[in-house]
C-alpha cells in the first residue's frame, strides 16, 4: 500500500465526481458560453457575498491575477515571510506584476494591524515604492496549517481602510479554516477586496481556483487571465468537479483534522523528532534531529511505502486528504516507529 502524505493536491475524484462531470452541460468559457463554468461561479460568490467569481486552473493564477489588478508596477504588497504568494509562486509577483514585497515575520504565517502599519511606506518620500496591498494566507501552509483569529483580519481590515491599501486573501484552504472557527464564507467576503479559494486541495476536486470579487474587479481578473494564458474553452467538465466538491467535500475536511491529530500524536513520542508545529487543520509539520538529514529520512519513508515532502532542511510535512484512509493510519505507527 502506498501511502501519500505529500499534499492533499494528490487526491483522485470520487464515482460521484467522475458521475457529475460526464453529465455536464459545457459550451465554450472564453465566450462566456460555459453554463456549468457559470453556475460554479455564481455559487462561489453567493456563499462568499461577492458579486462576482473567475475559474481558473490554480490558485497561483488567481492569486497572480488578483496582485496584478490590485497594484501598478512598483508599488509594494505586504505579506508574511511564509506566504504562499512569496514562497512557492515562482517569483510571480515580480515577474507578473513588478511589485517589490514587504515580508512581515509574524507567528506562523499570521500578523497583527500593528504590523501593517509598521510596514506601510510614507506617500511624500519618492525613495520608497507606494504600499498597495495587503495579502494574507488563511491557512498558512508554511506555519502547519494554522488558522487566523478573525479579529486580527478585522483589525488590518481597518488599517487598510484607513491608508487605502487594497486586502487579498489566499484561501487556498479556507474552508479547513472555517470548519474549525464556525465562521461563515460571508463573513470572510465582507472583510476581503479580493478571495481566493481552491477547490483540488482539500475539496478534492482534480482541477481549479476561484477569484471572488466586484464585478468590474472580476472583469480585469478576467481580461488579466487572458493575458496569462489561462482562458480555457469547455471547462465545464472541471467546473462541475468544483460544484460537486462544493457540495459534498467542505463538511467532510473534519475528517481530514482529526486523523492529522492522531498522525501528532504518533510523531511526538518519535526519537528522531526534535519538534512538533501545533496541528489546527490538516497539516503535520515536525523537525527532525541531527540523527538523520531530511533527505535519508524520506527516502526511508518512501521505501516503506509513505511519501512525504520537505518544507526546509529537517522540517518534514505531512497532509491528510480525501483519499487518506482510516486503514491506512493504522498502518502508520509501526512504519514511523521503524523508519529509521
């Protein structure tokens, strides 16, 4: 048995996906022909409160999209240091956008409005670019999944207000997020200018983002996808995946938390972990001593049928998803006990 703790990315659709998908009415989306495309984002920005939604194939193109309406070239967003936006979208926001970026440290991928406003460059010194926007990640992959107190976004809400700076959210797994707090989708749509959600991470649908906003906002997103290659034509095959995944899969992620709490547990007393990231959602980060380097132990791992991924030298992480089974925590234990 293979065992894939890599991402919750490497789930398959279910029968009952793979059912709705084969039954979708499609036309042609460039066109705005799709009616299943449709459907799928006039669903995302009801729930969410937001006039309007664009499909797109991930959520680094609507994140992308989303910094490059915000912002002119060389103004300046801010982020934390363990941002999605700046880690792992390929250097998108310069490249993309040709803004410069302000990391903020913070604790686990979260900061305060005090932080902002330590961080937004004065208007009247032409040495400084001009602060524009304001990303936050919820979770944060980086900082093991946690989640954001909604006070705190409220409150750099206000700041950004205050100082006209525009605020994005990359709710890549947002819906994680939500079932842990009880907040609502509406209540993030009120806060944000712009939201990002996934649905192929843990929805578990096989392809797509969505970008929720105004609707003259979405209509540059939608120009801005054009310009970066991601119109797609009889997308309502993958949009139905997201309606589906919608439907069926936000209340189920519960599932995802608590077996990533068991795999906590099973990792805490191991000799060879030196620590372990509080688990909020459905992400295991831990770190590894100096007994084996990261790169020998995953390499164990995966001869004993588990694959995982490296998030820094000794910090491994693990994700539970749809298609990590009970039967396959149970095997878990002994293969972590004996890894090394």
């Amino acid at each position: 048995m293979r065992i894939d703790l890599r991402s919750d990315t490497v789930t398959r659709p279910t029968t009952g996906m793979l059912e709705t998908m084969l039954n979708a009415k499609v036309g042609d989306d460039v066109f705005n022909e799709d009616p299943t495309v449709i459907a799928l984002e006039e669903k995302a920005a009801k729930l969410f409160g937001k006039q309007a939604g664009l499909f797109c194939p991930s959520g680094t193109m609507t994140n992308q999209i989303a910094v490059k309406v915000h912002t002119n070239p060389a103004n300046e967003i801010i982020c934390s240091r363990l941002a999605h936006v700046y880690n792992y979208e390929g250097g998108g926001m310069a490249f993309n956008s040709g803004v410069s970026i302000r990391m903020i440290e913070g604790n686990r991928g979260r900061f305060t409005a005090k932080d902002v406003l330590e961080n937004i460059n004065p208007t009247d010194d032409v040495h400084f670019p001009l602060t524009k926007l304001v990303t936050i990640e919820n979770t944060c992959n980086k900082g093991g999944g946690c989640y954001w107190d909604i006070k705190d976004i409220k409150d750099i809400k206000e700041a950004c207000d205050k100082y006209g700076l525009r605020l994005h959210l990359d709710g890549a797994r947002l819906f994680n997020a939500l079932e842990e707090t009880g907040e609502t989708p509406e209540e993030y749509g009120q806060l944000f200018d712009s939201v990002s959600i996934c649905l192929s991470k843990g929805l578990g649908a096989p392809v797509g983002s969505l970008l929720l906003g105004t609707k003259d906002f979405i209509w540059e997103a939608r120009r801005t996808r054009k310009l970066l290659g991601g119109a797609m034509r009889q997308a309502g095959y993958l949009a139905a995946a997201g309606i589906y995944a919608m439907d069926n899969h936000i209340e189920r992620l519960k599932e995802d938390h608590q077996r990533a709490q068991q795999i906590g547990e099973m990792v805490e007393v191991l000799p060879y972990v030196e620590e372990l990231l509080p688990i909020e959602t459905n992400i295991v980060i831990f770190r590894l001593n100096d007994s084996i380097s990261s790169a020998d132990y995953l390499k164990a791992l995966e001869e004993k049928g588990i694959i995982a991924v490296q998030m820094a030298p000794q910090l491994i992480r693990f994700v539970t998803h749809l298609d990590f089974t009970d039967e396959m925590l149970e095997k878990l234990p002994e293969i972590l006990k004996n890894a090394i």
